[in-house]
C-alpha cells in the first residue's frame, strides 16, 4: 500500500512528461540527427530504430497525458536513450583507449603514423579522408559508387568467404 502511494500521485503522468521532454529532444538529439542522416543517405541505422521507437512511445504518452485516458511509456522512451547514450560513452572511452594502445604498440614498432589532412564521417556508407592531396574512402558500395569507383570482382571473393564488405580506396591527384 505504501509503495502504490509512492507511485502514484496527483499529477504524475504531467511531472512525467516535463521530465522525459528534455531526455527526448535534448539527450536525444544526437540520434535525431544521425538518424536523419541516414535516411537522406536512403539508410537506416541503429540511430533510425532509437528515434522511431522512442518517438512514438514518446507521442503516444502525450496523447495519452492530454489528449486520451490511456497509460503512459516516458520511462520508457528516456530510458532506452539514457541507456543507449551512456554505452555508447562507455565505448568511446574504451575505443579511445584502444586507439592509444594500438599508437602506442605502433610507435614501439617504429611505425610511422600519418595524420589526415580532412576526415569526413558518411553515416551508413563509410568516411572519406585526405592524406597529402590523395582522396581515401572506406566503406561500403554505395560510397564507391558515389565516388564513381567499380570496385571489381574482390567483392565477389568477399561474398564467397562470407566477410563483411568494406572497401577502401585511394583516388590519386582529386579523384
């Protein structure tokens, strides 16, 4: 009895909302825009699934708080992006520290190590970097295409051997 006192109080589905909004469209906001990246790249990432799930959890509690009697899901909808957000800053220390790793072991090896000129990130085809005039681009088909490369018959081979697609190639003198 007291617990269901706890939860439940005048009100609770308004405090709800004002708390789940800015988890919604200021946490959020980074998957809102990757996500619409994406799709202008006629792609769907994982960024894709968060905003379309939690958007319409999200919509769904408000039509609920305001509009229809029905249960609400701001719980739900912040705590898949608080969750998704936390991972995803957990893996950019942890990848950050591999990265310092692989330097490092590089650099005990005598490996030089060339930094890029420019470095671009194409959400669901790959990046595109520049290294001292030369175009570099990594990542899947429709990059190349976009690049107007024919990447030949390696892809056949990797489809053969059942591994994962990424290409890379360099384009001398700006293509």
């Amino acid at each position: 009895m007291l617990i269901e006192l706890f939860f439940e109080f005048p009100l609770k589905t308004l405090l709800l909302f004002i708390l789940a909004t800015p988890v919604q469209f200021v946490v959020g906001l980074p998957f809102y825009r990757r996500a619409y990246g994406a799709l202008r790249n006629r792609s769907a990432t994982v960024d894709t699934l968060v905003v379309l799930s939690t958007t319409t959890a999200y919509l769904y509690s408000v039509a609920a708080t305001f509009f229809i009697p029905a249960p609400t899901f701001y719980e739900a909808s912040a705590t898949v992006i608080t969750t998704i957000t936390l991972g995803m800053l957990l893996e950019n220390i942890s990848s950050g520290r591999a990265g310092d790793a692989i330097i490092q072991s590089a650099k005990e090896k005598g490996v030089e190590i060339p930094v890029a000129d420019a470095f671009t990130a194409i959400p669901g085809k790959g990046t595109r970097a520049t290294y001292k005039n030369h175009h570099i681009s990594l990542g899947n088909r429709n990059l190349m295409k976009e690049d107007k490369i024919e990447p030949s018959n390696i892809e056949d081979k990797i489809e053969k051997n059942k591994k994962s697609k990424v290409l890379c190639t360099p384009m001398l003198n700006n293509r």
